[in-house]
C-alpha cells in the first residue's frame, strides 16, 4: 500500500518537472522569435540541449535549461545561439557574432551594380 502511494507521488512529481520543461521550451521559443525579430533575422529552428535541476525558480525547484537556435541573415547562411533559462525567466541569450542582414535592403538597392542607378528610370521600366 505504501509503495503503491511513493509510486504515484513520483510519477506525479516526473510529470510535473516534464510539464515545467515543456513550459520553458514554449517560452523560449517565444522569447527566442521576439529576438530575432528584433535583430532582424530569420529564427530556423530552436532545439533543447540541456536540463537539470536546480534551487531558486518561483516554485523552489526548478529546472536551469540551454536551448541551442539557430538562425539566417541572409537566407543561405546559418548561425547557431544559445538562450539560457532558469525556471521561466530567460538569463541570457548568447548571439555569435555574424553579419548585419542585407536582405531587407535588396529591394531598395541603388547604384552602378545591381540596380538600374535611379529611382525613376526603374519605376518607368528603361534601365541604363
């Protein structure tokens, strides 16, 4: 009887550290693609790299998590950052050093290469 009452309280406790995990990667990915809105890039994927336990998050007990993303500037070249989470709060986001993106600007190019040099020769269709 009382094995039967330690085997529930720990399958209660695995599945609540499992739907705190769960929690913090759903956070993270919203955390992570508020980010890379703000840095202008395109988030690809997020992926959990680890967890363990820890002391200090709202409830005591918590979980401190790496969740490895990975990111383009440009659409052809990726690069990998880590977001660092502790409970529900995000510690810190690590960004590798990458190039700004240009991609925003392509439409709106001017010049000798790539673009027809002004603004009203493209919009009247006669490039030089």
């Amino acid at each position: 009887m009382m094995t039967d009452f330690l085997l529930i309280v720990a399958l209660v406790v695995v599945a609540a550290f499992f739907w705190q995990l769960r929690q913090m990667a759903e956070l993270s990915r919203t955390i992570t693609e508020q980010a890379c809105k703000k840095q202008n890039v395109q988030l690809l994927a997020i992926a959990m790299e680890s967890a363990r336990p820890s002391i200090g998050g709202s409830t005591g007990i918590c979980w401190k998590a790496t969740f490895m993303f990975e990111f383009s500037t440009d659409g052809i070249n990726q690069y990998r950052g880590h977001i660092l989470m502790h409970g529900n709060r995000a510690k810190k986001i690590e960004w590798p050093i990458f190039p700004e993106p240009e991609w925003m600007d392509a439409p709106l190019a001017s010049g000798k290469f790539g673009s027809c040099g002004s603004r009203k020769s493209c919009d009247s269709g006669k490039c030089h």
